[in-house]
C-alpha cells in the first residue's frame, strides 16, 4: 500500500480493505494459546472526535482477544461510563470507580476492577465523577502519569489492558496515552473524520517526545463503513496514503447489529456470534496479534 498507487484502487473485500490485486494481503491465523498471564500490553482507544465506534471496538476487541485466551482488563475513561454501561454495569451505582484509584491514595485498582458477564474480561469503570478528575488533577505532581501508577498494580495480571478513552485531547487522554504501549485510533470513513486526526496525531508525537518515547501507533481502524458510498471508498483510500502501513487491514461495516447489542449490553462476538460485525472483530483480534500489538 503505497502512497503512489491511484486511491480508486483501494477498496475494502470481505472485511479487509485490498490493493490493486483486490486480495487482502494477509492471512491472521488463530493465535496460539498462552502458557501464562501478563506483564500487560496496554492499549489506548483514541480519538477526540465522538461518534467513531471507539467504545463499540474497545468492547468488541477486548471479547474477541478473551476469546483468544487473553485475559482483558477494560478500563472506561470516559465520565459518560459508556463502556461500563455496554458491559452491563450501572457505574452510577458504584461506589468505587477509576475516580477514586486516581484521586485517593488509599484505594488501589484492584479496589475498583470488577468482574463482566463476558469470560476473561474484568473491568475498571467509570462515571461521571471522573470529570472532576481533569480539574483536580491539575495541581498534583506528575499529573500525566496517575494512570500509569494505577495500572502498574495489576499490570501483571493481564495479558491486555484496553483504555477507552474520552472524545478529547485533554489530561485524561494524556494519562491514557502515558500509561499505553500503543494506540489504536478508530476512525470513521467520512472526510471531515480524517482531517481531525491530524491533531490527535500530534497529540501522540508530543507525548512520545515528553512523557512516553516508547508509545506507538498500533494501527488506524476505519469503521462504520457503508460500501455502498464510493465517498467511503475515496476516504479509505486517503486514509491509506496518510498512514500507510500503520492502517489495519480489517476495517468495521455498519450495521444494525452493533447499537442491538449494544442495548442488550453485549458485544457482538457474544450477541450476533457469527454475525460479520462478530467476525471482523475476531479478525481484528488476530490482526493485532500478529502485528505484535498484544500478547
């Protein structure tokens, strides 16, 4: 994928987006079991533009590498707690959420984390007390890497820590992306969707430079794909020439499926088995397994 090649010739097959040869150009194998858990590979879910199924794939993606064996801890960082919700938790009613792990020192994460309804999956969630924590946060030392201390604690427990972050590029999603190895930046295949990256990506250059050098890109994931729009398929093709390599070849289409299992508090690995949606995300899983982008 070059930036070279005519952008009509990049089209999405199957669930893969292909080059001129109109065949993906890799096969993801089903990943091999693991013989332990953790250290964790952590990963940032982000994108300051809302709307781009950035919860939808945390969701999605962290049942699809359990699936797979890996043992997931999904941390929501987002005040609206739309991850917590979409795994079938009410944070309003907690007590202790990620809040407190941030802005109370005698409460861990292990205080907070709880169980899901989805095998291999626990959780770190979230409500709206943590929009007090970008204000708080402010004036404490090293406020860039509260995050990062907090997941140290139980980093050896998991073999995947997903952060779902919140549509902003403020301190929350700094301590987000302190506290990751990598970022995957869920993007919808619309024109305005791509020019906005542009300062995400700066974002994740800053923090690389100052906070975290050893932070990467781990891939851009084009979802909410309607084919049925060649504006779709110009946009993929841009997005392609903009970052090349780094962009996965499974991408996500839309559908009615994903807000059902939504409600229904499930992701669709589980709702809609052997739904496409279903599919794409265990591609994806594989995908970033075998790109190194977890364990």
């Amino acid at each position: 994928m070059t930036s070279e090649q005519p952008r009509e010739l990049f089209t999405v097959h199957g669930d893969a987006i292909v080059g001129p040869t109109g065949r993906p150009k890799h096969e993801f194998p089903v990943p091999q079991p693991l013989s332990g858990h953790g250290p964790a590979r952590t990963i940032a879910m982000v994108n300051q533009k809302g709307g781009v199924g950035k919860t939808t794939s945390a969701i999605n993606l962290g049942a699809a590498l359990a699936e797979y064996g890996r043992k997931v801890l999904m941390v929501d960082f987002d005040p609206q707690g739309a991850l917590s919700a979409g795994l079938g938790t009410n944070p309003h009613d907690l007590d202790t959420t990620v809040y407190n792990v941030l802005m109370e020192r005698d409460v861990t994460a292990h205080d907070a984390i709880v169980g899901t309804h989805v095998g291999g999956v626990d959780l770190l969630p979230a409500n709206i007390d943590l929009s007090a924590a970008e204000v708080q946060l402010v004036n404490e030392v090293a406020r860039e890497q509260v995050l990062e201390r907090a997941l140290r604690q139980v980093r050896d427990e998991y073999d995947v820590i997903i952060i779902d972050c919140q549509p902003s590029l403020g301190l929350l999603t700094v301590n987000a992306l302190t506290a990751a190895h990598g970022v995957v930046i869920p993007l919808v295949a619309e024109f305005f969707a791509l020019r906005a990256v542009a300062l995400l990506v700066d974002t994740i250059e800053k923090v690389q430079d100052r906070l975290n050098p050893d932070l990467v890109i781990d891939g851009v994931l084009v979802t909410m794909v309607d084919l049925r729009t060649l504006h779709a398929r110009e946009v993929i093709a841009r997005i392609v020439e903009a970052f090349d390599d780094r962009v996965f070849e499974t991408v996500i289409k839309r559908t009615v499926k994903f807000p059902d299992a939504t409600v229904a508090a499930e992701p669709i690995t589980s709702y809609a088995v052997k739904h496409e949606g279903a599919k794409a995300y265990r591609q994806l899983a594989r995908e970033l397994i075998v790109r190194g982008g977890s364990p």
